[in-house]
C-alpha cells in the first residue's frame, strides 16, 4: 500500500463523475463493469469530483484513494448485520435535520449533498437523495429547539457536506446560530477541503470568520489525499484563525497499516491539523470490504499509541451500534469476550459488539 505521490494520468473533465458511463470514460471502472455499477448507483449517491479522480493511480488495481471514491458491484451484497442506520440518528432525531445524542450538543444537517460521496458512508442510505432532506422550515424549528435548551453548548453541523451549501446560506446558518447565547462553539464535519480544496475561497473563509468560534474537522483517510492544492486550502484555514481537527475512518485496503497512518497522521499536523479521531467502521449496508476486525484495529491502535505523541494521536473510537455513542476502543470499556466484545456506552450499559467483514 504506497503512499507515493500517483502515477495517474491528468482526468481531463472539469465536471464531477456521477453515472457509470463517466467513469469509465475517466478510466476509473472498466466498461464490463459498467451495468453493475448502475445497479449501485440506483442504490447509493455517486460523486468523484475532479480532484479525486485527478488523484487516482489508474496503474494500480488496489489505490487507496480509489477504493473510498469508485463504486463497486460488492456494495449490493448485505451482511446481516449491517444497518440502514448504523449508528441509531433516528432514535435522537426529536425534529427534522438535528440529533440530540449527547446532552451539550446536537448535529444539525443543513444539506445531504456532498462534493463526493464515500464508499463506506454512514449515512450512505440518505446521502445524495432529495428524499427527506431537510429544508429552510426544518432547519428554522431546529434552531428553535436549541435555543429552548441552554444545556446545548455546541452544535455540529454535519449531513451530507455543510460546505456544500454557497456561502450565503453558511452564512445565514451561522449567524442563526450565534444569536444563540448558550452556545459556545460551532464544528463543522466536511470533506470538501479535501475532496475539493478550491471551495476554500474568500468568500467561505470570511463566512467563518465570526465571533462564536467555529472549528472545522477535516475527513482526510491517506496521506496523498494531502496534495499540495489541499495543503493550500488548510493553511488558508489555518491562517485566518480556523481551528482545525481531522477525522479518519481505519478500512480495510486504504489505510489498515501503522505506517500509513502514521505518516497520514505527521503530515496533518504539519498543516495545523490535530488529529482528533480514528473511527472504526460503522456496519452500514454495502460495506463490508471495509470492515476489518475490531482486535486488528486495536493492534494497529496501540502501535500509533507507542509511535505518535500525544499532539499527532487520534482516539480510536467505535461507534456502539444502534445509537448509543461512542467509546474509545483502547480504554477499558471494550473487553473480549468470547468471540466478540463487549462494550460500555457512557452510561453503564453494556452492549455485544461481533465483527463482520469482507477482503
């Protein structure tokens, strides 16, 4: 698993990839598998922007970048335990587009749309879909609910891609949200510094830019996702004073290697990026390629833990299926057992956590 910089060839298009047909004329499926990728995205939102498909090796079968952006015909094959809503937001939605899961904060997701759309998404059942987005109305009411609740110190504003939305409507959000006095911060959870470094414009920068501070978490997986374009985006970040967090997902053929992320982890810190989790896949529908076991994660885990300082270390985390939070897995709250785990969630109660995967 190299992360040298790609050999790929330039995509000439300037547009996102979305349909089966564009990717294959970008050289990223072969046409064999064209009709088979179809039947994913009838399933699943695709989008591999320029910039990631610029990034792609096409030489090698196995490049890590590929494998979180290019559809492929295994995502229409269901574990039995995996879930249309792996991590349980239903359950702690009380209005439309906001989860209260932990009593100081709540997500809000103005938009599902994102620049690209992550293989192993989450969300990956709602992304993309105009079905149940969220809309001015839904977002107005969840305003509402945390400025009724001064418990709320924080909201996130996650979906989709916060920074999908133009600049004005960012902007509005915010300002809705400083209006309110018992928040104390704002976090935005984005991929599009990464996936699409030019939105990082003036117009974005001076939108954050606000007396309630606002930080952002950077979804960044390989170090050659950091480009010198992206490296671009994050100092000019960086520079006007947006505190910046990153957050890794561990897969399985991208980044299950205590050298890659180590390296992914020395290089975020370098453009003032502190590295904030390591998240263990969620059981989402489709993702089972990316799962590896919860005993390798630790392993590779605690090999980070002895390498990287306290500065350069990501928590790794699992999030306890069906909505109860999550729980750092090298602490004493995940045991074995058997053959599988058990896990306290932050309020005692203990949960059975088995492992499922693919290669």
């Amino acid at each position: 698993m190299s992360s040298s910089p790609s050999t790929a060839a330039p995509f000439a298009g300037g547009h996102t990839l979305r349909r089966s047909r564009d990717l294959a004329a970008a050289g990223l499926v072969s046409p064999e598998r064209a009709a088979r990728i179809e039947e994913v995205a009838a399933r699943y939102s695709i989008a591999v922007t320029p910039h990631i498909a610029n990034a792609i090796d096409r030489t090698d079968p196995e490049d890590p970048i590929a494998r979180q952006f290019v559809p492929h015909p295994d995502e229409l094959t269901d574990m039995p335990d995996e879930l249309a809503d792996p991590i349980g937001d239903a359950p702690h939605s009380p209005v439309p587009g906001l989860v209260h899961r932990y009593p100081d904060r709540v997500q809000l997701m103005p938009t599902l749309a994102c620049p690209v759309y992550c293989r192993y998404c989450f969300r990956r059942e709602r992304v993309g879909r105009s079905a149940n987005a969220p809309g001015p109305d839904d977002m107005a009411a969840a305003i509402d609910y945390i400025r009724a609740r001064p418990g709320i110190r924080e909201a996130i504003l996650t979906g989709g891609d916060p920074l999908s939305l133009s600049d004005r409507r960012l902007g509005d959000l915010l300002d809705a949200l400083e209006d309110i006095p018992h928040l104390t911060n704002v976090r935005i959870h984005t991929r599009a510094p990464v996936a699409a470094p030019d939105r990082v414009t003036d117009g974005l920068v001076a939108a954050l830019q606000r007396p309630t501070p606002v930080w952002m978490a950077i979804h960044c997986n390989h170090p050659r996702e950091l480009s010198a374009e992206v490296g671009d985006a994050l100092a000019r970040l960086a520079a006007a004073g947006i505190p910046l967090l990153s957050q890794t997902v561990l897969l399985r053929g991208v980044n299950d290697d205590a050298d890659v992320l180590e390296e992914l982890m020395r290089r975020l810190v370098a453009l003032r990026v502190k590295p904030y989790y390591l998240h263990h896949p969620d059981k989402a529908r489709g993702t089972a390629r990316f799962r590896l076991p919860l005993a390798e994660g630790r392993a590779i885990a605690a090999t980070l833990d002895g390498r990287l300082s306290g500065i350069a270390r990501p928590t790794y985390v699992l999030d306890i299926p069906g909505g109860f939070g999550k729980v750092a897995v090298l602490s004493g709250r995940v045991r074995a057992d058997g053959d599988g785990w058990l896990v306290e969630d932050r309020t005692g109660r203990v949960h059975r956590y088995t492992d499922s995967g693919g290669t």
